[in-house]
C-alpha cells in the first residue's frame, strides 16, 4: 500500500492548481500530515505527520505563491493564455 502513496502528492498539486496561497499551503500541510502519518512506522506517526504537516505547508505556499489565482489555458489550436482561475 505504501507505493501506492508515493502518488499522493502528485494528486493533490493538482488539486491546489486554481486556490490562493494560503488554500494551497493549509492543502499542502493536510496532504503532507496524511502521507506523513501513513508511511510511518506505529511508534513515530505522529512525529511522520508533523514532519509531513511542515514539508507540505512549504510546498503548498511554494506552488500557491507562484500560481497567484492565474491558470494557463490552452486553446484548440495549442495556443496558451493565461487567465484568471
């Protein structure tokens, strides 16, 4: 099960594609709390989770500072624009 998990974070930079920063970074942290948690060993889970909890806030306000509520589109003839999310 534990591979399974490594395509957690994958998901949820998707996820966190068109939010503000701080959605972005409160996902990262719950995304990365869950992961943490999930591929600890039963003595340290809570040390996974808030090893996790900080590692996805970090990548959460990463992605939501760069993304700043923008979206690149794309139309039907391969031309990107960027507009509001």
């Amino acid at each position: 099960m534990k591979p399974a998990l490594a395509a957690l974070p994958i998901l949820a930079l998707g996820l966190t594609a068109c939010e503000t920063a701080e959605q972005s970074t409160l996902a990262g942290a719950a995304t990365g709390a869950a992961i943490g948690a999930a591929i600890s060993s039963d003595d340290d889970r809570t040390q996974g989770a808030v090893l996790g909890a900080a590692a996805g806030a970090a990548a959460g306000a990463i992605i939501g500072r760069t993304n700043d509520g923008q979206c690149v589109y794309r139309d039907a003839y391969g031309r990107e624009y960027i507009a509001a999310c």
